[in-house]
C-alpha cells in the first residue's frame, strides 16, 4: 500500500498501465528475497504456464504472483483491481462499496468484499516505529460550549495526539492516539510505542512536550503559526 500511496495518478497510470506490468510488480515484490515453494519450500522453479508464474522443480506446483495475496482468486479484472486499491488508498474520504460498483462496473457485493480484504490488509502491524522526520500534535475533537474557554474539560470533547512521517513534503505512516488530557503522561506512551528514538521529532511549543527530549535528543519545538508550520499534518 505504501508504494502506491507515493505514486502520483500520472505516475500510477504509467506504471500499471497493462496486465503485465501489474503481475511484474507482484512477482518481484513476493519473491523478491528469493524464490521458495509454498508447498515443498524447494528453492528451485522453472517458469510457470501463465506469464510471471513459477512452477517448483521438485514438486511441480505451478504458483500465481497473486497466490495468497489480496488478489488471489479475484472475480473481475487485474487492472481494475490495481485501480481499486490505488482510489481506495490515496482517498482522503472512505470510498462506498456502491460508488466502487459503479465506478468500476462490478456486483456492489464484489466491490464491498474487495474494499473489507483491501482494508484488512492495510491494517498496521504497529511492528515498525516513525523514523526520519515526524511531526506531532495534540488536538480536540468537539463543538466549543458557551462558557468554556480553549481547552476545558468537558465530555463532549475527544482528545487525541497524532504523529505523522514527512517523506519529501508529503505524508507517510502515521498513528494517532486517544488521550485523557495535554500532560506529558498522555503524550509520552505514542512517542514510546510508535516513534523512534532516533527520528527528528518536531512539535509545537506546548509545554508538555520539552520533558520527552531527554529520551528523544533530536526533538525540536516550533511555533505552529497558525497551523502553516505544520501542514502536512494539520491536512
């Protein structure tokens, strides 16, 4: 997903322009640490009948680049389907399985089933913390109440801390966090579960955040000025 997710439309279209460019990249990104049977685990192969299969010396399993991936078995177009995941993944708003019907031409029930796989599959294994550059904010959620001022206490309101990787101006992972309050100790476990203590980590001035650079040295503070400092993350 993240390899899609960098790719401008226009850079999408030329890259995946034809079937055989789509089974390419799923060929090279599954064996790309080498080819090994799924059945014997022989490490020899010929190739396969259809293009960019490979078929097991030693037992003869003739095996798909889509096999046990998120396009195994699927019930319309390779092509469609690289396009499906590449609206799904870059849209900013969640994608209707009947706006996918029809912007694709499949059953709404194909589209939802395929949507629910795609999502599962982007699912974070939450194994890999931020690292290079990381920017970190805390935010409310909620209408403002007459009577209360900035940041007070009330139910109606969430409160959360997000941190986002800047990969060359743009937006890379990101996790965000529920917290109780703005105090340090609600900050901290997101920086302690998700950031790396090597990543140069930028946050505004809130008081809270200048205790954790004694764990995060590279930690740097900056005004927010009005978001503007910040706009990959406050987008």
């Amino acid at each position: 997903m993240k390899i899609l997710k960098e790719l401008s439309r226009e850079e999408f279209n030329t890259r995946f322009s034809t079937e055989k460019g789509c089974y390419k990249f799923l060929s090279d990104l599954k064996w790309e640490s080498g080819y090994k049977c799924s059945r014997c685990e022989s490490e020899i192969y010929i190739k396969g009948k259809q293009h960019h299969n490979r078929r097991c010396s030693k037992c003869g399993y003739d095996e798909s680049p889509t096999s046990g991936t998120l396009f195994h078995n699927l019930k319309f177009g390779i092509l469609k389907a690289f396009e499906m995941v590449y609206e799904i993944s870059t849209s900013k708003k969640g994608l209707s399985s009947i706006w996918l019907a029809e912007r694709f031409g499949v059953n709404q029930k194909t589209a939802w089933l395929f949507r629910q796989k795609l999502q599962s599959a982007m699912e974070s294994s939450q194994s890999y913390s931020l690292e290079g550059e990381v920017h970190v904010d805390e935010f409310e959620i909620g209408t403002p109440k007459e009577g209360e001022q900035g940041r007070s206490k009330s139910e109606s309101k969430v409160r959360l801390v997000v941190a986002v990787e800047i990969r060359e101006g743009k937006a890379g992972r990101a996790y965000a966090k529920v917290i109780d309050d703005f105090s340090t100790k609600s900050l901290k476990p997101i920086f302690e579960e998700h950031i790396s203590k090597e990543a140069k980590v930028v946050t505004d001035k809130w008081a809270s955040y200048k205790p954790l650079k004694e764990d995060y040295p590279e930690l740097k503070h900056i005004l927010s000025n009005k978001r503007t400092n910040f706009p990959v993350l406050h987008t």
